[in-house]
C-alpha cells in the first residue's frame, strides 16, 4: 500500500504567493502581444474604462481598455465587432484570473477613421442633419463675413486674396483656430459660437482649411464640430481640403466648396460681373422706357385726332338736336293723348246723360216721391188716402194729396 505524500511545509504556497508569481511569469513572458477576436459582454461604467471580452469560436480572454486609452479611439466599441488589440497580459488577483490589458485597438478589415466616419455618418444622417430640404442659400451681397480656421495658415491667405480681388465691400472677421491636432475640435467649435454671438450678426460663416491626409481633416468629421455647425442660425460654408476630400462638415454646411479660394467665390459675387448685369439690366430698362414712351405717345396722338377733342361741341350739338326731337315727340304724343281721352270722355258722357233720369223726364216723364220720405213712389200699393206727394218734372215739381186709391188692372202685370 503505497505511503500517502507529506506536504512539505518550506514548499507550501498561499494562493496570493502563487497568484504573484504566476501574475510576474505572466508579464515576463508577454509583455505587448496582438489578439485578434471578437467584442463580447461590452460595458463601460461611468468611471469611463472598457470592459469587455475577446473571443474566437474556441476561448474567451477578458480584457480591459483604460479611460485614458478609451478616449483616443475614434470610433465606438460595441458587441460583435471584430477586433485586432496590442496590449499586456496582466493577473487580477482578486478574481485570479488574467485580462489582456489593452493599450490600442483597432477594427479588422477597414481603418479606425474609416469606421469611426462611416458610423459617425449613417448616425448623423438618420438625424436629418445632411437633409438637403435644411439648406440655407447664402445672401448675395454680405457685409460681414466670419471665417474660423488657422490665421496663419494658406487656406486664409488665399480666401482673403481671392475675396478681394472679387468684392471689396465686405468686413471679414477671423475666428483663429487650430485646425489639426487634439484640441483642433475644442477650438473651432469655441470659434463657431463664438461667431454666433456676434451682434449685428454676420451674414456668412465660413470653415476652412487646406489639405491634407484623413488624420489631418478629421476635427471636420468630429461630432461636435459637426453639431455645431448644424447648430448655427447662420448660413455657414465648408470649404475643408482639397476636391477629393469630403467631410462631414461640408456635408452639414449650407454650401461646400472644393478650396478656400472657391469658398470666397460662393461667398461674393464678382464685381465685374455685377456690373455687367446692371449693364445689361439698365440697356434693358432703357429700351423698355424708350418702348413705353413710344406706345404712350402715339395712343395720345390718336386720342387727341378724334372728335370728341377735335370738335368738342358736336357731341353737345347732335345732343341738343335729339332733346329737341324728342321734346316733339313728347308734345305730339301729350296732345294725342289728350285728344283720345277727351273723346272717351264725351262718349261716356253720352251714354250717361241717356241713362240720367233727368234725360227721361226731358222726353215728358215725371218722377212721384212721398213728401215726408222722399221714397219713390213705383206702385200704387204703397200710397195712402191723405199722403202728400211731389211730382217731379223736367222743369219743377208740385205737391199733392193723394184722395183716392184705384187698384191696378189685373190684366197688366205689376213693376217694381
């Protein structure tokens, strides 16, 4: 029976001895070492470090990103991102496990940049922020023009130049900023508001810079500067790099120009070709007034060759003339009038003269009344012995006494 093993207590470790020699054999043997994988379990507390893990089909590695490196990356870190990361091997011993200490990262298949524009531009742009319905056009004759970049670099010296030579009546006011380098963001955007708050306010605000490499033209594609210009309440102008260069600023700019000079192009007009217009507007406004002095003229001298202003009392004449016929007509129409109602007068006169009983008792007829009630007396029924009666003649009346009553002949019949 084999003899159980004692533990030699000089070669007895703690786990925290055994930890810090395997934490020094650690760091000995793999002081930077690159790691491909993928980002899984990403986290980042408020302190500002990293914490994720790296992982192939195979193993997982924890790593971490401290804030101090976190904050230089250009681009955000998320779950599934493929990634390529230099670092040290490093043992936590509270946990006692080892992490990859992370000292610079970077995506596989495309560049840090790359990335970091691509997804800083689908973001910006589900925004609205490149939308072409938020231009602004730029006013056609500025008086104040603000212009943020390096005062001694090309890009101003050549605006300026250009910018003279096309219109002097404009004030340029320059906002210095570095262009490039860690704090070239800070600056322009401090240059950009600072413009914003200039009173009166200028009319056109200007960005530039000449060319360069993508690490140099990345402040223009930085997130800030790109608010910043979405953010002001004056039409702005891009003019970042060369042609070839695009920038998240002359995307969000109201204009983008290809060069500074071209910038000072967009930004006012040339004086020549202002004169031209007005030239040409003032060759054309001449004609017109010629034009319309001509058509003006010649309706005055046919209004003044017709007869109302060449005969001015024929009008009255040939009105006076029909008055006159027309007061004719009216005394002949009276007249007639007068004559066709006389005679229906006379005629009705006729008639009623032949109906009038005083016609009846000129032929020898008499009318027989009762005294007392002037009733006419038509039937002999209604007399009674001793009543008084006046009989009316043509000429005069007589009263009577009514004596005796003789009843009427049967064979005639009776009138009322």
């Amino acid at each position: 029976m084999a003899r159980s093993a004692t533990p030699n207590q000089q070669h007895v470790l703690t786990v925290s001895q055994l930890t810090a020699q395997f934490q020094g054999l650690v760091e000995r043997e793999f002081p930077s070492v690159w790691v491909a994988g993928e980002i899984s379990n990403f986290s980042r507390p408020q302190s500002g470090h990293c914490y994720f893990t790296l992982k192939d089909e195979a193993a997982q590695l924890r790593a971490v990103m401290w804030r101090s490196t976190a904050a230089r990356l250009k681009f955000d870190l998320q779950d599934g991102l493929e990634v390529i990361c230099r670092g040290r091997l490093d043992v936590y011993p509270p946990r006692g496990s080892y992490q990859l200490v992370v000292e610079q990262l970077q995506p596989q298949g495309v560049g840090a940049l790359e990335l970091a524009l691509r997804k800083l531009r689908e973001k910006l742009s589900r925004e609205g922020l490149f939308a072409a319905e938020r231009k602004r056009p730029l006013p056609t004759f500025p008086q104040r023009v603000g212009v943020v970049t390096s005062p001694t670099g090309a890009a101003i010296r050549d605006f300026l130049e250009v910018l003279r030579r096309r219109w002097r009546g404009v004030e340029v006011l320059i906002f210095p900023a570095r262009v490039q380098g860690d704090s070239a963001a800070e600056e322009v955007v401090a240059g950009l508001r600072q413009a914003q708050l200039l009173q009166p306010p200028l009319d056109v605000l200007v960005v530039c810079r000449g060319g360069g490499s993508a690490e140099d033209l990345w402040t223009f594609n930085t997130e800030q500067v790109v608010r910043a210009l979405a953010a002001s309440p004056v039409p702005t102008v891009s003019a970042v790099g060369h042609e070839i260069d695009v920038t998240l600023a002359d995307l969000v700019a109201d204009q983008r120009a290809l060069t500074p000079s071209e910038a000072a192009e967009l930004v006012v007009p040339a004086a020549e070709d202002v004169r031209q217009r007005l030239h040409h507007c003032e060759t054309r406004l001449r004609s017109a007034l010629s034009w319309r002095a001509t058509s003006l003229r010649n309706r005055l001298e046919g209004l003044a060759r017709r007869a109302v202003f060449t005969r001015p009392l024929e009008r009255v004449h040939h009105l006076g003339r029909r008055l006159d016929e027309q007061a004719t007509y009216l005394d002949q129409r009276i007249k007639l009038q007068l004559r066709e109602q006389h005679n229906r007068l006379a005629a009705l006169g006729g008639k009623l003269e032949t109906l009038s009983p005083l016609g009846v008792l000129q032929r020898g007829y008499s009318l027989t009344q009762a005294r007392q009630t002037g009733r006419l007396i038509t039937q002999v029924g209604r007399l009674r012995p001793g009543e008084q009666l006046i009989t009316r003649f043509a000429q005069g009346s007589a009263v009577s006494t009514v004596d005796s009553i003789e009843p009427p002949d049967p064979d005639k019949p009776a009138r009322d």
